[in-house]
C-alpha cells in the first residue's frame, strides 16, 4: 500500500490525491468538470482527480499549496511547478 500522496502535472494543471494503490478494476466518477474520483467494486475510495487544480488548490501567488497538521498546528509549504 502506498502513503497517500498528491500528484501535480503543470503541463494539464492536474493534480492527483492518492489515497491507495489503484486496483486492477476500477471506475471513475464525474462529480463536475473539476473532480474526477476512482472507486473500487466495492466503493473503496483510491484518488481524487483535481482539473483546472490550480484554482481547486487555490495557489496563491507564491504558487504554494500549504499543508497543515491541525493537531500540532505544524505547516509545510510545497511550491507548484508553474
């Protein structure tokens, strides 16, 4: 099993949440033009597709997605390929 991990492709501006290791049978649900989600048979959650992700991350200016533990309050900064 992977860790969980977020995936960026700045050429597609399309980030990838993965939550686990994508099964050989799986089926992607459109919830809108921004948010594609794969699912298992048996409804397991594996990823989270983000188009246009750019705005779903709402990067700011710095081009920064800020990661924040909210039990110890630690936070950690990524910087995204333009």
């Amino acid at each position: 099993m992977i860790a969980a991990k977020l995936t960026y492709d700045p050429r597609y501006n399309v980030a990838y949440i993965h939550l686990r290791d994508k099964p050989a049978e799986m089926e992607t649900l459109r919830i809108s033009d921004e948010l594609n989600i794969d699912l298992s048979p048996d409804g397991t959650i594996y990823g989270l597709e983000l188009l246009n992700a750019n705005q779903q991350l709402a990067v700011g200016p710095q081009g920064e997605l800020v990661i924040i533990n909210e039990s110890s309050g630690a936070r950690t900064a990524v910087k995204l390929p333009a």
